[in-house]
C-alpha cells in the first residue's frame, strides 16, 4: 500500500507533501517525543502524532518514513506545510484520535 490509498482507506486529508504520495507504507510508528521516534521508528513507517511543527518534517526526512498523519484535529502551522513541501513528506490531517488511528491501521494490515 502506498501512501495515496492509505489516505483513501481511511478518509485522511492531505495538507502538504504531494510529490510524496507514492511513497510505500511499512509500518506504522505513534508517539510524540521526537527524540524516541527518532530512536524506535523505521524506514517506510507512517508516523502518528499531535505535534505540528516543522521538527516533525526534519525527523521523518531523518528516518525516510512515508508519511505522517497529525492526528486529534490539530493544525499543522503554515512553516511546516511549506517544508513537507520542500521535502516531499506527505502530512495528512485526520479528526481521529491516535488509538482510533492506530486500530485502524492494524486493520489495513499495517
């Protein structure tokens, strides 16, 4: 599964990162201290999280991960849509709450 139809399966929208959206999914990793998803996340990981700022982008460029998914509503400022951008790291938006996303994914097969 690729990021585009992640986004499709679960009704996530897309903020920022377009040229990223092919990207394969390998996994998924939820936690919002970026020094342990720094540490404990991988490679082709779909990242879950309430942190908005533009450090969300630096960790998974770091990590090469598919995507991340701010989760609970939050907004993502206007500095960190611009650098997904520029980086090509797709940043979906989602209403849900990190738990909900994360028994969805696991129901994906993620």
């Amino acid at each position: 599964m690729n990021v585009r139809e992640l986004c499709r399966s679960l009704g996530l929208n897309p903020v920022a990162g377009e040229k990223g959206m092919d990207r394969k999914v390998d996994g998924a990793y939820a936690g919002d201290l970026l020094s342990f998803v720094m540490a404990n996340a991988s490679k082709g990981n779909v990242w879950i999280t309430i942190q908005a700022h533009s450090n969300i982008v630096a960790v998974a460029c770091l990590l090469e991960m598919a995507c991340i998914i701010v989760a609970a509503g939050v907004q993502v400022d206007g500095d960190t849509l611009e650098k997904a951008d520029k980086e090509g790291i797709p940043i979906l938006s989602a209403d849900l709450d990190v738990y909900t996303l994360c028994c969805k994914l696991h129901s994906l097969g993620i």
